[in-house]
C-alpha cells in the first residue's frame, strides 16, 4: 500500500526544507529579527520530523543494510546540521554589532561565522560520513603548515585585522595619522587591509599588519574637537603686555571653541624677538584652517594697533625700512582710517582731514554700546579690545560675530540709515575712535563721487560678512543701491 505523498518522509523533508529557504532568502531577506526567528522555527521542525522517524542527527547512523535510508539519514542530516548553523550565523549577524556599528564588527564577524563553518563541517564528516575527525585533523597537519608558509604575509595580515578589531585603537569615520605621514579617515576595514580616504579623496589600502606595527594618532577620538596650536614671534617688548594682546587675540575668534580656555604662553625671549604660542581647540579638524587663517589675521591687526612689530625672521638680520607712508602719518587715526577697507576709496588728503576730525572713546567690559535696533548716527573704528554683536529672536539670541582692531561698526547706521543688526556690547575694555556725521558728508559735498564708491565698498563687505538682510534697512528702501541710501542720508544731490 503507498503512503500518500504528504505522508511521505522524503516529501515532508524536501517541502520544510523549501519553506524554510523561501522564509530565511526571500520573506525575510531584510529583517533580520524576522530571518532569525524563521531559521529557528525551522530547525525545531525538522528536528521533531527527524526525531518522529528515529533519526538522531547528532549521533552517527548504526544501521548500514538500506542504501536508500542510508542516503535519505545522510541528506537529512546534512540538512539538519546546516539549519543548526544558520540559525548561529543569524544569531552573530544580529547581535555582534558592536556599537551600532556592523561594518566595524564586519571582521570579527567573519572571524565567528568561519569558525560557525568549519564547526558545521566537522559534524558532517563525523555523523553523517561517519568519519574520524581526529584521525582527519592529525593528517593534515603538513599540509596545515605548507599552505600557511605559503600565505604567510597573507595570515600576518588576517591576524593583525582581528588584533586590530579587538584593540579597537581607531573606528570607521575617525581620521588617523600614521607615524610615516599618511593619514586619512577610515571607511572600511577587512580581513586584508585598512582603507582610508584621503584629504585629497583619494584611497589608500594599508596592509592589516603594518597598521599593527605603526604608531597611530587618533584625531576623532575622544572626540571630533581638535587642538591647534599657533607661533607668533614679535619684537623686544613687555611679556606681560604681548600676553594680553594674544589672549585678546584668541577672545576675539570666532572660529575657536570657548572651552578648554585657550591660552597663550610666552615660550622664548631674548634680545631679537618675544616668542608666544597660542593653544586653542576648533570644533573639528575641517575648522583647522579656518581657524587658523582667521587667528593669522587677528595676530597682524592686533599687534599692528597695539604697536608691537613682528619679529624678523634671524636669517634676515636687519629689520627692513618702515613704510614711509606710516612714517609720513604717524597718528593713530590715520593708521586706523587706512587699516579698514572700506575707507580704501578715500584719498591720501581726504583720510588726513577725517582723521583729524575723529575722537577717542573708551567703553568698560560688558558696556552696551548699542541696542538691537537702534541707528548708530556715528562710525567707530575700534583701536583696542573686543566688541561682540549678539542678535536676540523671542527667547533666543545669537552671537553674529566678534569685532576687533581693524573692524568698525555703525557703518550701516551712519552710511545708510539702517538700525543696528544686534545688540553691542564690549566684551573687553575697548578704545574706539568715532567718526562723525558732518566731516564725512564734507568729504562727499566735495567730491560725490565717493557716495557710490563708499557705497559699493560697504555693499561687498556686509556680503562678504552674512549680516546684510532686508530687514535691516527702511521700510521700502529694499530697491535702493547702497550708493543711494548714502546720498539721501547725506542731502546730496
């Protein structure tokens, strides 16, 4: 009498091994939860089937008369011990991922589902071919040692990828400097070597095994802040007073985080030069050159009001002549007038007479120089200190930028009528010299030409800047140029 076909052992076999192939690859290809929970109802399936007909897959066959069961024990078998491995490798695939970070744990992953492999395979040959395993691993251990001659710079590679992973010195996306030069941020890392992308975006494969043996900096870790640290070398002067310059220096970035507090440290003097050098930490390594630019310039600006020279180089000797155009105008004013761009349209007479006309003032630390909104109806050339620009919305406010010697502010009120973009407020002590309504307009009478040419200066300046915005200026003077603001705030015709 035939079994029907759903009572037949082979068919119920064949039809749980499909239904599990279809859950696992194709139901369930991206939810490995899912995948994982199928491998397992699969396994505990076939294993009541097995046990249902007497089959122990953990034990070898003892009954060798039926060829035909024989084959059928031996393929249900092979079946079973794969199912047990599947369910491992999903069990890894899920749960070893350090950190959130499967491509870190990638390596070590491998690591486990290649022991998960040989383990599963091992099993086959000992319960389903019956087999020895000892007597299998003790004959092949010359030629264990012929093939790992053989890849020997290969296994080098393997093992220090897997020391690597387990030392965790570096993860994917931190930057690294090997003690050669190279450096670049880290995107992969497999059995063969580390890849690393480069500033210049290009990639560079470093073997497994010469990572191991370098000295590696870290530049994200602990975390993405980094520290840059900045040499200046001025001539002969007080420690004291150059070490207050350079803090107010690094007070007026605004590219440079507030903590750790940077500092600034005399390192050197002697009788050619005072050597300083300035510590600060930037938000990460892309704000490196930012930063360090705009602490360049804020050097040369702050030493040049301060009236601390730099330092020439030892090779060169002998200080080279003074520009005869400082020489020729002295004064504080005329040194400022001539500093800011903006006042770049004057002539040499016309920055002589408004320099003359200009006026020290002095403002305390923490001193509102201006409320948000209000016309400033004279410009300030700050001489000394540094004067903040914070922009309040609701409950929010906003630092818009730091000025400092060689910037103004009040330009937009004066030139153009606008009211302040924020409020302004001293940070420091600061000397500002003013500039007023009435010689300015002289200069313009005389020549109107200096309208637009003023104009067009301020218009690139405040663009250069992200402060300019329509609501900024009057109420319906959107359309108006620079250049015109000017002439009807100053009656010209």
């Amino acid at each position: 009498m035939n079994l029907p076909l759903w009572s037949d052992p082979i068919a119920q076999l064949f039809g749980l091994a499909v239904a599990g192939l279809v859950f696992s690859r194709f139901v369930f290809h991206r939810h490995p939860i899912w995948r994982l929970i199928a491998h397992i109802v699969f396994l505990v399936a076939l294993t009541a089937l097995l046990l249902h007909y007497g089959i122990r897959p953990y034990a070898p066959d003892t009954q060798t008369d039926d060829v035909s069961r024989r084959i059928f024990i031996g393929f249900a078998k092979a079946v079973w011990w794969i199912g047990g491995a599947m369910v491992l490798i999903s069990s890894v695939r899920l749960f070893l991922i350090f950190e959130r970070k499967p491509r870190e744990a990638r390596l070590l992953q491998d690591l486990v589902v290649g022991l998960i492999y040989l383990g599963t395979g091992l099993s086959l040959i000992a319960y389903v071919f019956s087999i020895p395993v000892g007597t299998l691993i003790a004959t092949s251990g010359v030629f264990a040692i012929i093939v790992g001659l053989a890849l020997q710079s290969t296994l080098s590679d393997v093992f220090s990828g897997i020391a690597l992973n387990l030392g965790r010195p570096y993860s994917v996306g931190d930057w690294i400097v090997l003690d050669d030069g190279v450096e670049g941020r880290v995107i992969e890392t497999n059995w063969r070597a580390t890849h690393l992308l480069s500033g210049t975006n290009d990639l560079i494969a470093v073997p497994n095994s010469r990572l191991a043996k370098a000295n590696v900096t870290n530049l994200s870790s602990p975390d993405e802040s980094h520290g840059i640290a900045i040499k200046v070398r001025l001539t002969p002067a007080p420690p004291a007073t150059v070490a207050e310059v350079m803090r107010t220096v690094l007070f007026a970035s605004n590219n440079i985080l507030d903590a750790p507090t940077p500092s600034a440290t005399i390192k050197a003097l002697d009788g050619e030069a005072v050597e300083v050098e300035l510590t600060c930490r930037v938000r990460d390594r892309a704000h490196i050159p930012i930063a360090t630019n705009e602490i360049y310039d804020l050097v040369f600006r702050h030493c040049k009001a301060a009236g601390l020279p730099l330092a020439v180089p030892a090779s060169v000797g002998v200080a080279p002549d003074q520009d005869p155009a400082y020489r020729q105008h002295p004064s504080t004013a005329w040194r400022l007038l001539n500093a800011i761009p903006l006042f770049s349209p004057l002539t040499e007479d016309e920055k002589e007479t408004l320099a003359a006309s200009m006026t020290r003032q002095t403002y305390r630390k923490d001193e509102i120089i201006a409320e948000q909104g209000m016309r400033l109806a004279s410009l300030m050339l700050i001489r000394n200190g540094v004067v903040s620009i914070t922009r309040k919305e609701g409950d929010h406010e906003t630092e818009l930028l730091r000025l400092s010697p060689g910037h103004c502010f009040g330009e937009e009120g004066m030139l153009t009528g606008a009211p302040a973009p924020g409020t302004i407020r001293a940070l420091t002590f600061v000397i500002a010299y003013e500039i007023k309504q009435d010689p300015l307009a002289a200069l313009m009478r005389d020549r109107p030409a200096l309208a637009e040419e003023l104009g067009l200066v301020l218009s690139r300046r405040l663009e250069a800047e992200r402060l300019q915005s329509a609501d900024t200026f009057p109420r319906g003077s959107e359309a108006m140029t620079f250049g015109d603001r000017i002439r009807q705030i100053f009656q010209l015709s």
